[in-house]
C-alpha cells in the first residue's frame, strides 16, 4: 500500500490509521485534508446511516479560534446573523460573506467563553481571512488552528452509542449543544451535530495523539448497535437538502439564493463584513434561487456530475450543482442553481455534453 507522506499541503487526520483498518478504499482532498469518502459498499453505508449507526471521520472540519479582549467583536464582524445571544456552551450555523455580500463559508460558531469562540468551517481558508479582518479593524485577538479533530456519530442509533460511551448526560443536548467531557484521559468536546439529518454528534478530539484510541473506543461501545464506517453520505445529505458550501455556491452566490436567508440579519451594524451588500441585494431583488429537481431518466448512476447547464424554454438559466440516486425516491435527484424565471414544477433540461436529461423541479428538502 502507498503511504502518504507527512505534508502541510495535504494532511492526514488523527483518524487516518483507524479507518485504514476499517478499509477506507477512497479519499478526497479537503482543507488540505485526506477526507474518508468511501469503504467500498456506498449501499451499506447508506443503509447504516439511515437505520443504525455511522462513524465518521470529519476531521477536514477545522476550527478557527479565537480568543482575546475582542474576540466577540471579531467574530460578530465575520458573520451576517446576530450573535449577541449566543450562550456559553451553545453554538449557531452561520452564513459568513465577503464585502460584496457572497458567501465565502457558513460555519458553526461554538462559545467556549466570554473570549473564545470557534469557528468550525467548511473548505476554505477562513483562519486567513479572520486574520485579515482582525489586522485591518486593529483588533487586540489571537487566532490559530487549535489540536481538534472532529469525529461525527450520525444515524438514529447514535445518541445510544454516544451515551454508552459518555453517559446518559448527552441526551439531554439540545441541537448544536456542547459541553467537555473525558474518557480514558482522552480530552473532547461532545456536540449534537453532523452533517446529516438522521440524527448525531460530533466529538471533537483535542489530543491529535490519540485519534485512533478514540476511534477504538466509540467503535466498541457501538457494537450492540451494529456500528461501521462512513462518511458525510451525499444520497442523505441531497435528500435532506443539506446545502454544500463550494458544491452548491460560485463565486457569486449570496446566501438568500441557497435558502440561507433566515440566518442573515439585515439589520446588523454597517461594520459586520458583506451586510451593506447583503441588504442591496436584498432590496433589489434575488436574481437565482435554490431548487430540487427530479430526472426522468431513472437509470441508477452512481452519481451525477456538478455544474450542468440547465435549460428552460430553450434558454440558459442556470446550472445542476449535484445530483445522485435516490434510495428513499429511487429516481436521480439534485440541486438546481437557476433564474428566479424557474420555478417549482417548471420542466428543465441538464445539458451533460451531447445528452440532455429532461426533468422536473421541487421544492426543497426532498425529505
């Protein structure tokens, strides 16, 4: 077996030793990250996550710290939904802009303390982006990528599994909930989160050392549960309609065109980066919107390749970001990024080279 050579270009997880003996057969790259993406039977992880339990490692989900006397403010500056209320122990899923109002990340914002919050982020570089917002308002912070690497226990049997593990306090965590715990002198923090809509948590290890040690752990106490392998599933993170930063945005995308606008808060200070933006956007009117769309073609293809153009009535009016076969619909399914014209149960076509796939638009989640 080739070996991956220790690189700040591509790195591996704490986890990485653990799922080669679980017989991880592919990666993909991701924060600079070898991010798990299959074991080898897509059809069993699927059902695992669906009907038992699914561990995952999710390490690529860094975290941006930050601590200081203008920790708060920095971090208020850096996402365009009101922070103020967030308690300590408590987290909130965030839409994050540049200036000229295009989403450029939606993390969670966990409150560690008065002056320490997180940022767990998806695939970009946002350590370097706070930095520079920090220098340019000359705010007295300390930002880093702390030793954390998040685990992920998704499936409707995973609050079981969790709780052998940690004890029956976790239940009562709310969503995006968290507090520290121990085990084995391990050090994590436990929060009710995941990257799936069947239910779970994230632990996030703060000892890189002992990834595997926890792997082992959780993979045990999860044996009555019939616990195995996975990975963010994308068949249930499509029908769930989970929005996937970087798969389902451009280079323009605003987040009220990716049903994100419940989490903007227009009426935020001036200071808070992309909302002047975000509220002319607003009131002029959002050209593209988000939708499902069902394929007639019902052939079962392992997956569907990203940004297709999408026709309607002959013209050009957006693109399909994803698409994938549907265990719970069993039809080809996907996002559609396209011209407010589009509407639900508007028939399109996707262009894929010389095929053109006809199909039908939804109302998003699927499910």
């Amino acid at each position: 077996m080739a070996e991956i050579g220790p690189n700040t270009r591509l790195r591996v997880s704490p986890f990485y030793e653990a799922t080669i003996q679980e017989g991880v057969s592919a990666f993909s790259p991701y924060n600079n990250m070898l991010m798990p993406v299959s074991y080898g039977d897509t059809t069993a992880e699927y059902d695992r996550l669906m009907n038992r339990v699914a561990q995952w490692d999710v390490s690529v989900e860094r975290q941006v710290q930050i601590t200081g006397p203008d920790a708060a403010t920095l971090t208020q500056l850096l996402s365009t939904r009101d922070l103020s209320g967030i308690e300590v122990g408590k987290g909130k899923y965030v839409p994050m802009c540049d200036h000229r109002g295009t989403l450029i990340n939606d993390p969670v914002v966990l409150k560690h303390a008065d002056g320490t919050f997180w940022l767990s982020i998806g695939d970009n570089n946002i350590l370097m982006w706070a930095r520079a917002i920090a220098a340019e308002r000359g705010l007295n912070v300390d930002l880093c990528e702390p030793d954390v690497s998040p685990m992920a226990v998704q499936g409707p049997k995973a609050e079981d599994v969790v709780a052998n593990v940690f004890g029956d306090w976790v239940r009562a965590l709310k969503y995006f909930w968290f507090a520290p715990a121990e085990i084995n002198g391990i050090p994590v923090i436990i929060q009710r989160s995941g990257y799936s809509k069947q239910g779970g948590f994230e632990i996030y290890l703060k000892d890189g050392t002992r990834g595997t040690e926890l792997w082992n752990i959780v993979r045990e106490a999860g044996t009555p549960w019939d616990i195995g392998p996975g990975n963010p599933n994308p068949a249930e993170r499509i029908e769930s309609g989970l929005l996937s930063y970087g798969g389902d945005t451009d280079d323009a995308t605003n987040p009220f065109e990716v049903r994100l606008e419940k989490y903007v808060t227009l009426d935020l200070p001036d200071e808070v980066v992309g909302i002047k933006a975000l509220r002319d956007i607003h009131a002029a009117g959002v050209k593209r919107h988000q939708l499902g769309v069902v394929l007639d073609d019902q052939s079962q293809r392992a997956g569907h390749a990203i940004w297709y153009k999408v026709q309607h009535d002959g013209c050009h009016v957006g693109h399909m970001t994803n698409g994938i076969w549907s265990p719970r619909t069993q039809s080809m399914i996907g996002y559609v990024l396209v011209s407010k014209t589009v509407q639900i149960g508007d028939p399109i076509e996707v262009l894929r080279g010389s095929i053109v796939d006809k199909g039908i638009t939804c109302d998003l989640p699927f499910f």
